[in-house]
C-alpha cells in the first residue's frame, strides 16, 4: 500500500472511530486523548492528520455524516415512481435499522444539531448545510410528485418537508431505549395515513 492509500486508510479509521465516540459520548465529552486510547495512537499521529479537535468533526461530518444522510435519507428518495411511496419506504428503513441498533442514541445528526447550538457557528454551519440539502431534496421530490399527478396539486411541499424532518427526528428520540419497535410502528401507521392524504382527490360532478 502506498503512502497516500495508507494515509487515507487511517484517516477514514480514525474518523469511524471519532463518529462512534462523539455519538456514544458527545463531542465535549470525548477528548483527543479518549480518542487516542481507542485507536492506539499518538498525539503527534492525531495533529499529523488534523489541526485541531474541531478540524478533526468537521471532517466527519464533511466524510462521514453527509455520506451517511444522503445514503439513507436523501438517495432512496430520489426515483422516479411515486414520491409517496419513496418516502414511506425510505423512513420505514430508515427506522428499522434504529430498531436493531444496540447502541442507540439518537439520530446523531440532531444530537450534534442540538450540542452545537449557539456554542460553535463553525461547526453548526457545517451540519446546516446537510439539514438544508435533505429539506431541499424532500421539497424537489413532493414537486416532482404534484407534477407526476402522485400528490394533489394544493399540497404545501415546504411545509410538508419541514413536518416530515421534524417527525423523523422527534421519532427518532423517543425510539430510544423506549420500546423501539413498538414506537416505530404507530409512527410509521399515522405517517400512511398522512401521507394518503396527500394523494389527490377524485373530484365527481
């Protein structure tokens, strides 16, 4: 393996292992030397790679967490069938693979979200960046579906984007060591029926 593969290989090992920290501990209570410990390295090996804790998320979060977002939030959504059934299908995975995750702690995009918060513009830019592009990929996809005659033509896709972003995340909290399963399927119940009503109206005269 040349240098730079190698290089590359332990970045994206010590970004995996950073992400699984962070999310487990939180960003301010994980510390470089936890980080460190974890993977067996130096201090001069983490400041070789990155300049600073900081430089160290926002990497993640540039590498790892928007690839991560977009594999599952974004991407499934982005087909040309019916939008609504795209969308059902997608949270319903989604939340399943919440289901069978033993070390759940939320949606760690949220949780970074609400760590962040009026405490780092820099790094809270970085993860508003990802929230603007799935409420625009949600907007675009129930737009594609009012044009393909899928959604009736009076819905309010912003506003239908925004509901369904804020549902999933508040879900995704309360699916924590609460009766995951349980929880996830009365959403996912009242999330048809809303979404059904979208679908548009046969008018008979």
């Amino acid at each position: 393996m040349n240098k730079s593969l190698k290089r590359m290989a332990t970045m994206n090992r010590m970004q995996v292992t950073g992400l699984e920290l962070f999310y487990k501990k939180g960003y301010y209570n994980t510390s470089v030397d936890d980080i460190l410990k974890e993977l067996s390295l130096s201090k001069g090996a983490f400041y070789y790679h990155f300049d600073s804790k900081e430089d160290f998320l926002i990497q993640i979060i540039e590498n790892l967490l928007t690839r991560k977002v977009y594999s599952m939030l974004i991407e499934p959504i982005e087909g040309h069938s019916n939008t609504l059934d795209l969308i059902t299908e997608c949270f319903d995975d989604a939340l399943e693979t919440a289901v069978h995750n033993e070390m759940d702690y939320g949606f760690i995009l949220s949780n970074f979200i609400n760590e962040f918060n009026g405490r780092n513009p820099e790094i809270m830019k970085h993860l508003n960046n990802i929230m603007q592009i799935w409420e625009v990929n949600l907007v675009g996809a129930l737009q594609k579906g009012k044009f393909n005659g899928n959604i009736d033509r009076h819905v309010d896709a912003e506003g239908v984007a925004v509901y369904l972003i804020s549902s999933y995340i508040g879900i995704r909290t309360l699916m924590v060591e609460t009766a995951p399963s349980a929880r996830k399927y009365r959403y996912m119940s009242q999330l048809r029926q809303y979404l059904k009503s979208m679908e548009p109206r046969n008018i008979t005269v």
